[in-house]
C-alpha cells in the first residue's frame, strides 16, 4: 500500500499483472498478464483470469468469476445482492451474517461495454458481447451480442464480418408473430385443453391462470375480466369514486384509461408527464395539488378550488415496460387521502425498487390481451362497487341482467 494504490497481502497476483495507481484490491485473484485500470475496486473473493482487462472505474464485487481474456469497459458495476438493504428488519446496520453472495460469471473472451450494469446470479456466456450502458439481467448465450436497458438479444457473432455488413438484420416495426413462434407449443396445448373441456368462460384454467398472475405481480387477488378499460372501471368504483369525483391522470396514454374514469362517473384532471420517464410527473402532481387545491382537515378531503369537487384517486400509467415514480407519488396519496390505482396494461413484470406493479395500492389493472385482470392487495375492497375478489363476485355483480344491484350513485353516466 502506498499514496495512489491499497493491495491487501491477501490478493494473489499472477505473473506480468499491470496495475494502475488509484485501485484498491484485498482478498481477490488475479490472472497472468492482466492489466487493471485506475480506480477500479476488486473485491474478497472476486477472481480475474488471464489476459484480461479491466477499464477504469469498474466495479467487481464479491462472488465474481471473471475467466481468461475477457474485456471490461470503463465504469462497469457487478452486483451480487438481488434486494440489498442497509438494516435489518429489527433496523440494526447489516453485517456480512446478514446476507448472502449471489454470484457472476463472466466466460472466457467474453466483453462488457463501458457503463453496464451487470445483475447477480446470471453468466454471460463465453465470447459474448455486451453493448455500452446495459442493463443485463438474465444468462446471455455464448457469441450472442445483446444490448439495453434491460439487455435483449441482437444478433449472434457471425464469423464471416464482410457477410454480416452486407445483410443488415432488419428489425419490423411491429412483430407480433415472432413471439408466438416461440411459445406455439406451450400456447397450443393450452389451447387444446380449453377445448377438451369447454372451459372458454371462467373454470379452473382461468382460476389458476388468476392465481398465478396474482403471485407473479406480489398482490393478493387477481381476477380476470373482459378488458383492461372494466378492469381499471371496476377498481376505481370499488375504490370510492362517486359521480363527479375527480380522478387525476396522464395524458400520454391510450383512451382505456380516460374512458374507464368517465365511466365510473369521475372527472378528468390531466397532470403532465416526465420527459425523461413519459410516466406521471410528481413534481407536477405536487403543484396542481398545491396550486389548484385545498385540503379539508375535518372531513379528510382534497377538494379542487375551482370545481369544488372532490378529488379522490390518481391512475399513474407505467408505460413502456416502465413504471412511474411511484415513491414521490404514495407520499402525495397518503398525505391527502387519496385512493392509488395503477394502469399497469404495459408493465407486466416491471418493478420499481425490487417492487412490482400493481403492488403499491388497493387494486390496479393490467392488460395483456385479450383477457384482462384486476388486481387488490386487499380481500375486500370498500363500496360503492362492494366488489369481493372473486372471479364470480365481480362477473355476476356488473352482469347486465344485474345492474339494478347497483346503487344509483355508483352507476356510471356511460354505462
């Protein structure tokens, strides 16, 4: 150790390793002939192959398997904790007990591009390319190139360049066949099934898939319905929304989510989105709350000045596969009593924080065509709707033949 580098004894050096000042290495393995740029930190039991090298800044954490002649970018993270946290439960500082390492490994000649974030528990496969500033998240192929946020696969390397160059892998606008190629097999048997049984309408094939997709987004219940447009309606009356209420949205969204606020009787209130996420901004949510408000200690209210409607709900879209700013926005729902239900119809999967959508309010929907779902995180959501979740509660409750179950202020203008 000295002014400009900290190599603990304990890190082995191979032989002709090059290393730059500003690093700081203890308890790891280093390769033959690997060269190590500035300020990169290597950490207890990480180990470096042969022939490699690992650009400035890089960051390579315990339980990380690097293999010989491999290329690291400049600015690299390795993670090895899925969910990590600074305390406990009982809200003790975390030690090293407290955890354990999920680990990473890197083939033999395969590269990262400056930037990239890499996930635990996944290998990037032997001679495999990662683009600059990924996101990767799951195994990459052995000679497949992917790149993103997160990382999708591209194209595998091909050996002969001057072929590759001359026919371009062309990318349509839309594939919708692609997908289901892949997954015709498992889709077909399912297909089957419902065939052999009848069981088009509700039964246990929809039981199940409800039961699955439930435990899939975190929430308690699912229940399947006919469209995502019902599936967001159905959540707002559960949720309280009475004629006239207003119900705070983004523009920047398809017509479903407006239309089902107008159906369950709420009024629009547009709030802007973020440029950089298209998601609900919560700055913006702030300041027409703040600016266009007025909050009623006694009754609990926030009651538009102008209109002097009540204002009950905000329907944050997550959208391109990415969810909105969900923490800022649950601060302003929780302070001024507002009900939360997220349009989900584009963020199957996706988290925030190691938290998925629809698992931060009372219920959300979520559309993956062409049979659509609610979702709750409680078994019994507060009327007008009176909506228990139960894939036959809802159905037979919003039946046609049913509506006059309905109290007259929960109905909907549009209905």
């Amino acid at each position: 150790m000295n002014d400009f580098v900290s190599i603990a004894p304990s890190v082995r050096l191979g032989k002709d390793v090059r290393l730059s000042k500003f690093i700081n290495l203890y308890g790891c393995e280093i390769g033959d002939e690997t060269k190590i740029g500035a300020f990169v930190e290597i950490q207890k039991n990480a180990t470096v192959g042969k022939r490699c090298k690992i650009s400035s800044h890089t960051f390579v954490c315990e339980g990380v398997e690097i293999e010989d002649n491999v290329f690291i970018g400049h600015s690299v993270t390795f993670i090895n904790d899925s969910y990590p946290r600074s305390t406990t439960p009982s809200g003790e500082l975390q030690s090293e007990a407290d955890w354990k390492v999920e680990k990473t490994l890197v083939r033999k000649g395969a590269s990262i591009g400056s930037g990239s974030t890499i996930l635990s528990n996944l290998t990037i496969g032997e001679n495999a390319i990662v683009g600059a500033g990924s996101v990767v998240t799951r195994d990459v192929p052995a000679n497949a190139i992917v790149a993103g946020n997160p990382a999708k696969f591209l194209r595998f390397i091909t050996e002969d360049k001057s072929k590759a160059m001359a026919n371009p892998m062309k990318v349509p606008f839309l594939d919708l066949v692609t997908p289901h190629e892949e997954l015709e097999d498992d889709l077909l048997a399912v297909v089957k099934k419902a065939f052999s049984n009848a069981g088009f309408i509700g039964g246990p094939m929809v039981e199940e898939f409800e039961r699955e997709f439930a435990r899939f987004c975190d929430a308690n219940f699912c229940v399947g319905v006919n469209s995502g447009t019902d599936a967001l309606r159905f959540a707002l009356m559960a949720g309280g929304v009475e004629n006239g209420d207003i119900v705070i949205t983004v523009p920047h969204t398809f017509i479903a989510t407006t239309e089902a606020i107008s159906q369950a009787g709420g009024h629009l209130a547009f709030v802007d989105i973020n440029e950089q996420t298209y998601t609900l901004d919560p700055e913006k949510l702030r300041e027409y709350i703040e600016k266009n408000c007025d909050f009623d200690t006694k009754t609990g209210m926030l009651i538009e000045s102008s209109s002097k409607r009540k204002v009950a709900a905000i329907v944050p879209v997550h959208l391109y596969g990415q969810m909105a700013d969900m923490d800022p926005i649950m601060e302003l729902a929780t302070k001024y009593n507002l009900f939360v239900i997220e349009d989900a119809c584009q963020a199957h999967g996706a988290e925030y924080f190691s938290k998925k959508a629809n698992a931060w309010k009372k219920a959300g929907s979520t559309r993956p065509r062409p049979g659509e779902e609610v979702l709750s995180r409680h078994r019994r959501l507060q009327w007008p709707a009176r909506l228990h979740p139960s894939r036959m509660a809802v159905r037979e409750a919003w039946s046609p033949r049913k509506m006059e179950r309905i109290p007259p202020r929960a109905r909907s203008p549009l209905s």
